[in-house]
C-alpha cells in the first residue's frame, strides 16, 4: 500500500509538473508574441523616421544642388558680360579704323 501511496504522489507530482509547464509554454509564447510585435512597431517606426530623414536631407541636398546652379549661372552670366564688353571695344576700336579707311579712300590723294 505504501508504494501504491509512493506512485500516486508521483503521478500526482508528475501530472502537477505537466500543468505548470503548460501554463509556462503559454505564458512563454503570449511574452513572445508581444515581445516581437514591439519589435514590429519598432522597426515599423525607425523606417519611417528613417524614411523622414532620408527626405529631409533629399530637400536639403536639392536646395543647395539649386543655390550653387544659380550662383555657377551667375557667374556664367558675368564671364559672358565681361565678354561682351570686350567685343564691344573691340568693335568700337574697329569701327574708328574702318570709318578712317572709308573717308581716306574717299578723299584723292
């Protein structure tokens, strides 16, 4: 009687064992579950932040790709003014010779 007594605690203690390591699985799976939903939000967040900021510095790369295209025109428009100036004189110094060499193939010798 007393083994059978020995047995049925053992049983008792293995069945107890079972039910307690069932509640620990569900209780493992349902923290898993939350733990990797946060992660999800997580990632889900730190992409969109990194997508924000991705989008900020993409402005402010085209902001200044656009400042320096007009200050390179600006500069472009000055070399071509200063070159048109030049060919101005130029001209200006032509035209003299041109109005001299007309009036004296006018006049007889």
């Amino acid at each position: 009687m007393l083994v059978g007594m020995d047995v049925k605690k053992t049983l008792n203690a293995v069945k107890k064992a079972e039910k307690e390591a069932g509640a620990l699985v569900k209780q493992a799976k349902a923290e898993s579950e939350t733990i990797v939903e946060q992660a999800r939000q997580d990632a889900e967040k730190m992409k969109a932040e990194r997508i924000q900021k991705a989008k900020k510095q993409a402005a402010q790369d085209l902001k200044s790709a656009q400042d320096q295209g007009v200050i390179d025109l600006q500069e472009a428009m000055k070399k071509v003014n200063a070159e048109i100036d030049s060919l101005k004189q130029n001209v200006a110094g032509l035209e003299a010779q041109v109005v001299d060499k007309v009036i004296a193939s006018l006049l007889p010798d």
